[in-house]
C-alpha cells in the first residue's frame, strides 16, 4: 500500500464526540469550527493515499463507525485498519480476529521479558517445562506472559507455575506510566467487562460456570432456568452479542462455544475454581462497582472494511 501512514490512538477516549477531533489532530489536519472535525477530515483526506489507523475502538464504537463510514464514502483513496474488541459494522467490512500466540512464540516471548527482569536468567533450558506451562496455562495472551515474566526478578519458573493458581492476584505490576488497564490482568478482564451491556454481563457471568465449553442447551438451562427473565430468543442474542465481542467463541465444529481466553484467562481450560469464585460473586452484585473500561496486544477482535479492515 503506497501512501503515508496516521495513527489514532482512542484508548484514553471516553467521550464519542472527541474521536473525530483526535483523528483530526493526528493527521494535521486544520478544523473550522463552523464546519466541525469530521467535515475537515473528509475535505482534507479526499485525495490523498493512505492508511489510517484506529486503535481501540471499544469504547466509543458507534464514533469510530460514523467516521470510518464517512471517510469511506468521501476519501476514494483512504484505507481504514481499526482494532477493537468487536466489529464496526460498516459496509463492506472484514473482520480478522486475532489468535493468541503459538506456544513457541509465546515461551521466546516469556524468555525475552524474563531476560529483562533477570539478566542471569539464561536460556532457561532448565526450567523448560515450568515455562511451558506458564504458557500454556495462560492461553498465549501476551499481557498475561509479560506480566507472569516479571516476576522471574523473585520467583523460579516452578515456584511461577505453581502461583498461577490465583493468577488474578499474582499477575499485577505492569510498566509504570502504561495505561491502567495493562497494570493487571483483573483490570484487564474489568475493562472488557465493564463494555458490556447488563444483559450480556448476566449471560456472561453464567457461562462462566462451565469449565469445557456449553451447547446452546446447557446455556439455555443456566441463563433462563429458576425464574430467570428472559427467553431462549434473548438468551442466543446475548450469546451472538459476547461472540462479537469476542469473549465467546464458537466451536469449530459447531453446536459448541467456549469462553474467549482474552475474556479471562483459566476460565477455558485448566484450574478455574478462583475464577469460577469470581464469577459467582459478580452474579451476587459484588461487581457492580469494578473499574470500567485490553493494549494492541488484548483484545482480540479486529474490524475492518472494504478499504476498511481489522484487526487486534
């Protein structure tokens, strides 16, 4: 792709109506007030070539969507890459999810960050099975690793191992000055849950109860059994909702989901009893006042489109 290269980083945006003036200032861009950010954007962007990154676009999603559309439609020569949790939904769009790292890429990456913490860490030939299920146990996810790797300054990678076993609690302590939401794995977890609408927090919340992945039926069961409100119809589009936020995940060979790993680590695959904890006391209310709204590399889903794709 020829053309110049803009980034937008709308991670610290909580306000829609501050996404087209942030996008205006990153390109240099000069706004009038009587014709507004996005009006300048489309008029100084319209014969230019170029690629114009939107980072984390959670948050102010239906924003990020206005403007991604307009410059589409007004800018012929202008290609969008967004990443964000879930789709734009803008026409033409495609949609790349981004997977969590393959073991080999993730145990060099837990090595490197160890290397930085502890210089005579070495290679850790040594300790290559405690590494290997470091990794393993937290799901490739780059945040996660990073933050387990800090802790090589104290712990041996056994001792590491054996402490994920309350890995909320152990994975805390990201790079000063990095956004709150990178400081822990809970805050991340917190932010993503926090975007959620109540209905999906409730469904989410239930699903969580199952340790191997669910059918439909099983879910229907969980989230509309004893006097629950709702249907099986409000239930599955709570559930096609979570799939595009990319905290649910579809079974490869259908009629099978399971919780996205990025959603909360542990609550796929191996021990899940302190998440399986959480997860029942946010049930009861306890967390109704977490931190809102997880990093290029959290995540998860990516959108895109036409000129226009995604991707995290």
């Amino acid at each position: 792709m020829g053309g110049r290269r803009w980034w937008v980083d709308l991670g610290a945006v909580a306000e829609p109506s501050l996404v087209a003036p942030l996008a205006a200032a990153s390109v240099r861009a000069p706004v009038q007030p009587a014709a507004g950010a996005l009006a300048a954007l489309c008029s100084q962007l319209q014969h230019r070539d170029m690629l114009l990154c939107l980072d984390t676009c959670e948050q102010v999603l239906d924003a990020a969507a206005e403007l991604a559309a307009a410059l589409l439609r007004a800018c012929p020569q202008v290609s969008i890459l967004a990443t964000s949790r879930e789709p734009l939904g803008v026409p033409g769009e495609l949609v790349w999810r981004v997977p969590s790292l393959g073991q080999w890429d993730a145990v060099r990456l837990f090595t490197e960050r160890a290397a930085l913490v502890r210089r005579d860490v070495g290679p850790l030939h040594d300790a290559a099975d405690a590494v290997d299920a470091i990794c393993r146990r937290l799901d490739g996810i780059p945040l996660a690793i990073e933050l387990a790797a800090a802790w090589m300054r104290a712990l041996t990678p056994a001792e590491l191992a054996a402490g994920l076993d309350d890995r909320f609690r152990l994975l805390a302590g990201g790079p000063r000055g990095g956004v709150a939401r990178h400081q822990t794995l809970l805050a991340s977890m917190d932010w993503s849950y926090a975007l959620l609408e109540p209905d999906e927090q409730r469904v989410f919340r239930r699903l969580g109860l199952f340790a191997g992945g669910f059918t439909l039926d099983a879910a229907l069961a969980v989230c509309t059994g004893d006097g629950e409100q709702g249907t099986a119809c409000t239930m599955l589009n709570a559930i096609g909702r979570l799939v595009d936020k990319s905290l649910v995940l579809p079974g490869e060979q259908g009629g099978r989901f399971g919780a996205h790993p990025r959603g909360g680590p542990g609550v796929r695959r191996g021990r899940r009893r302190p998440v399986h904890r959480r997860l029942r006391a946010a049930d009861a209310g306890v967390l109704a006042d977490q931190p809102g709204p997880s990093r290029r590399r959290r995540p998860a889903r990516a959108a895109a489109g036409r000129r226009c794709t995604a991707a995290r």
